[in-house]
C-alpha cells in the first residue's frame, strides 16, 4: 500500500503492525542464521527508498527543474486560454470536486 504512494528518490519509513505481520506466530530461526528469528507480536519497520518504477532513472536536478519550468510555462498559458474563455470559465466553475481519502 505504502509504495504506490511513494515519489522516484524518496525515502521512508514503513511501519508494519503485528497484525498485517507475522502476527503471534513469530518467525523462528532455520539453523544457522541466528539472526532471522521475529518474535511473536513484533512489528516491523522497513526504511524504504524508491530508487526504480519499471527500470526508470532518478534525473538530475537541472533536468527536473528545466521539465518543471516548461510544464509551469505551458500550464500557464493554458490557463490564460481558459480564464479568457467565458463558456469554459462558467462550466469549470460549476464543477464540484470530491476529495478521495487513502487509507
């Protein structure tokens, strides 16, 4: 649930109740890994980057800011189109937006 809400770079951590876990059954250790065991009613936390989405790159900073720079440039405009646009302005402003909650 938590990564689809994650942007390309960021980082996080990911809290897991027992619940959604391994519950009270725990994980015990296989022989000589001493260190896997998960007692019953632990929850896990998980520090999370999302470094990929489908092989995809985390770009520079100056390619960021010079796709936000065309995209604000061009939303702009848009909008001057629009705003300008009597009929547009009365059926967008008769709009009614519902706002969506994610659990």
């Amino acid at each position: 649930k938590a990564i689809p809400l994650m942007s390309l770079g960021e980082r996080s951590l990911l809290h897991v109740h027992s619940a959604l876990a391994y519950g009270e059954k725990g994980v015990k250790a296989t022989r000589g890994k001493k260190y896997c065991s998960i007692p019953p009613g632990a929850d896990l936390v998980f520090d999370m980057e999302l470094v990929s989405i489908n092989g995809g790159r985390i770009i520079s900073r100056k390619t960021f800011d010079d796709f936000t720079g065309r995209l604000e440039a061009w939303a702009a405009k848009k909008l001057r189109r629009y705003d300008d646009d009597e009929n547009f302005r009365k059926r967008r402003n008769k709009r009614v937006f519902t706002e969506i909650d994610i659990y």
